[in-house]
C-alpha cells in the first residue's frame, strides 16, 4: 500500500495531529502571554517595607507606602513633582533643614508629622547634612540623603526616590528621558575642544564698588554640567566651604581669560550694583566679551522639569556648531 492510499485511508489521524498543533501553538502565546503579564505587574508592584541606602551610607527603612513627604526649598519641592509625587510634598524652606541638630529636627516632626524626609544636596553631601538625617532617624522619622551633584546622578535619583514613594512608572519616564539626553550630548561633544568658562554667581559690592565677584566652583552640579556639555569651570576650589560662593577677583579672571561667561538672570534682578559684565572696566581684553560668548540663564534654568532642555541649550552655547543637530 502506497503512501497516498494510507492518508486517505486514515484522515482522523491527520485531523489529531491538526488539532494537537493548535492547541500547542495556542498554549505557547497563552504561556508567553502570562508569563510578560506576570513579570510586569511583579515590576510595577510597589511592596513595603522597603530598605534603601542613601548618599551617606546609611540604611533607610521605609515602612508603607509615604503619604507625607518634607523637603526643604524648591529645587526638591519641583523634583517630587517631577517623579509624580506634587500631592505629597510638603516644604519645610527656611526653617532650617540640616541646620542646628535636634531643634531643628524635632521641629520638623512636630510641625510636618512626615512618612520621610528627604534632604537634597547638588554638592556631595555635608556632614551636617548626614547628622541631621540620623538625629530624625533616631526620632523615629526616615530621612534620606540624596547626593545631586552629577547629571547623571540626579538621572538615578529620579528612579530611587520614585521607587521609594511608589511613583515608579513617571519616575521612569523622567528618568530615561534625562538620560537619553546626558547620552545624546555626550556623544555631540565627544572630540571637541572644551570651552574654558566663568559662571558668575554674584558680586561683592561696597558703596557701589565692585570688590570682588562670587562664582561657581567645581564638585557642585552646575560644574558637572559644563563638563558634561564640553566646557571647563575655570574657578577651582578644593576646600572652599561652600563652592556656590567662590570669591575670586578681576586679574585672576584676566589671567585664565574665559572664552565663555555665564551669568545668571537672578544676580542681574537681585544683586544690588549689578553691573553687566560688557560695561566693567579691564574687562575688554576677556576672549568672551571680544567674541560676545555671553549668555543670561533665566532663574528657572536647571529646574529638573527642564534639566532636559537647559542641558541642550548650555551644550549649543558652548559649541555653536551643535545648534540644531541635538
């Protein structure tokens, strides 16, 4: 009997084997169809309690779900909004977050009644910063130290702290879209020449005298920020207490000769004797007021909503050449 006489002979055979391939196909996209629901919904679950360490190297326990998160001042109250937290946040500015040990902590415990506290430095963390975290953990309040200081660490603080008040989704999203951004400059850049750059914070003014200038030194946020769009903070400050006031004078300024300045609309608005730095005399001869490489930053310039944007905007400041392509 020949092979034709045998399928014809036995069609039910054939139509098991049919129906047994589809059941197997169905049970595969079924399987693979549970298994992608399961894994997900095992990612987005948020479980307490929860344990994360923070930028002082303590353990922080954070026991349910926070309802009632303090921060300090706004570039922190705009970051918990950032990672889908706004209706949580309660701001405790100009009380004194990190201040005098205890007194203020036991303030802000009586005063706030927080689920966690949560202290932002866009410099590397102080001491102070870490003593006032551990007096309110010993008071029974979580408190965590978030160290800002880098780009690319305020990219992995997005993702920490929406994993630590149950906003994971948005806290991803802005996450990701931070660092595709530092990925996307970091790749423009690459080969270029850096821009050596003055980042003018303030002045010091004596009976309408300028004494001397304030401005941005390096191991702060702002200085990672010029290193990540090509430029070079030339104000450097190893021991300086606090690197957002470096004091430094007009011939120190001539000598390291600035192809970039950068001054921010806050001083302009707010420092009485503001002068523009165009019109300051010994100021001429600076390689940027020659090649006019001066920009105004608005105050809101490095808001974490638009961190995105301002970086995009200070790399094409730098290097003209950019403008357009990011």
């Amino acid at each position: 009997m020949n092979k034709e006489e045998i399928y014809i002979q036995n069609p039910r055979i054939e139509l098991i084997k049919f129906f047994v391939m589809i059941l197997i196909i169905v049970g595969l996209i079924t399987g693979c169809s549970i298994n992608g629901k399961s894994s997900s919904s095992i990612e987005e679950k948020a479980y307490y309690p929860q344990t994360f360490i923070d930028a002082c190297g303590s353990e922080v326990l954070i026991q349910k779900e926070p309802q009632n998160v303090v921060v300090q001042g706004s570039w922190e109250e705009e970051f918990l909004k950032e990672v889908g937290a706004g209706g949580k946040v309660k701001r405790f500015e100009g009380k004194g977050v990190g201040g005098s040990i205890n007194e203020t902590e036991r303030r802000i415990v009586a005063e706030t009644n927080p689920d966690v506290v949560i202290i932002m430095s866009k410099y590397k963390p102080t001491e102070g910063d870490c003593k006032s975290a551990n007096a309110l953990q010993k008071m029974g309040v979580p408190a965590y130290v978030s160290d800002q200081s880098t780009v690319k660490k305020v990219a992995s603080e997005l993702l920490q702290i929406g994993n630590m008040i149950n906003t994971k989704e948005q806290a991803k999203r802005a996450s990701e879209k931070l660092s595709e951004t530092i990925r996307k400059v970091e790749q423009a850049v690459y080969g270029l020449n850096r821009k050596t750059v003055y980042w003018e914070n303030g002045l010091n003014v004596e009976f309408e005298e300028i004494k001397n200038f304030i401005a941005i030194g390096g191991s702060v946020f702002e200085d990672d920020l010029l290193k990540l769009v090509g430029g070079e903070n030339i104000i450097k400050n190893p021991t300086i207490l606090n690197p957002y006031r470096v004091e430094t004078d007009l011939k120190d300024i001539q000598d390291k000769n600035p192809e970039c300045i950068i001054v921010s609309e806050h001083e302009i608005k707010f420092v009485q004797g503001y002068q523009p730095v165009k019109l300051r005399d010994g100021w001429e001869s600076i390689a940027a007021i020659k090649n006019n490489n001066i920009i105004e930053l608005p105050m809101s310039f490095g808001s974490i909503s638009s961190l995105s944007a301002d970086i995009i905007q200070l790399a094409e400041f730098i290097h003209p050449e950019l403008a357009g392509t990011l």
